[in-house]
C-alpha cells in the first residue's frame, strides 16, 4: 500500500469517528430535558390556596409576578421575602412593571449555581399573608473540557484532508517516465 492510500484511510476513519462527536454524540439528537427551554432564563412557579407566583432569573435580577389564585388578579405593592439556603432578601415592587424584583448580588450569585434551589417566599398584603414554597432549577453547564477542543480535531482533520489533496495533486502532475530504460 503506497502512502497516499494510508493518509486517506486515516483521514476517512478520523472522519467518521469525529462525525460522532463528543460523548458519542451524532449532534442532531436533542438535549436531555432541562428545566428550562434551551436559551431560557431558569424559572420557579408556586402557589397556595391563596395566591399563585412566577419567577424568572435574569442576569441581574430575580423577577416575580404575583396573583390571586382564583381571580388572576395581581398582587400590587405588598411586601415579598425570599428566603433560600440560609440566605434572606426582600423583593422591591415596581409599580411601572407590576412585578416584584431581588437584586441582591450574592443572594442572586447562590442562586445562580447549578442545582435545585428551595425557595420560601413570605408574601405580606394589607389584609392577609401567606406562605409559598418552589424550586428553582439550574441546569449544570452542558459543556465539557473535551467539548472546548472538539472544533480543534476538525481543523486538524480538515488540514489533513488538504495535504492529501495536495500531494495527490503533486502526484498527478508528475510526469510518468519509462521504467528499465
């Protein structure tokens, strides 16, 4: 076998193993199931006979809206705490959105970290106060040290595809000359 044909059953068999991605991974399966759309900020739900919140993590605050169970109707200007492992906040209302915010950095930090997160809200109105229990999710980050490199063996085999072509190339050109003569 001369060199040409090992090169290109190299690059044919590196090929097809890293069509197969990291992890064995064809790369057009979907995820496993997160908590949350991919792309979508984690949120948490929770309800009592009562009243009924959503809450969603964005990059510098938790933002939750609060209604009445029955009705859909909103909660306005009551007081909200948080309270999650350890850790204490109270909720700023903001009238323009309706919507009660958290942006303390470490509270936010904590919450932030993968894993399943309790959270205890304490919802004060004028006339009534309640208690509602959820658990926010945070999925772990999906890549790995070996996902980081993968665009890297696809250079590489790409590069190796071009020198084959070239020397293929090189060959072709070569003049044929009369052996024994």
């Amino acid at each position: 076998m001369n060199i040409l044909k090992i090169i290109l059953l190299y690059v044919c068999t590196i090929s097809i193993a890293f069509a197969h991605g990291p992890g064995g991974d064809h790369g057009h399966e979907d995820a496993p199931a997160a908590p949350t759309q991919p792309g979508a900020s984690p949120r948490v739900e929770a309800s009592s006979e009562s009243f009924e919140l959503v809450g969603q993590l964005n990059k510098d605050e938790l933002s939750i809206l609060i209604d009445r169970f029955d009705t859909n109707e909103p909660v306005l200007d009551a007081k909200l705490e948080l309270e999650s492992e350890g850790l204490k906040a109270t909720a700023k209302f903001h009238g323009d959105h309706g919507d009660y915010a958290i942006d303390d950095k470490a509270f936010l930090n904590a919450l932030a970290k993968p894993g399943k997160h309790a959270l205890v809200f304490t919802l004060t109105t004028a006339n009534e106060s309640d208690l509602l229990d959820g658990v926010l999710a945070i999925a772990a980050d999906a890549h790995t040290d070996n996902d980081l490199h993968f665009p890297w063996a696809w250079a590489g085999a790409g590069l190796l595809a071009a020198l084959c072509a070239l020397a293929l190339a090189a060959k072709i050109r070569r003049p044929k000359t009369a052996m024994g003569k």
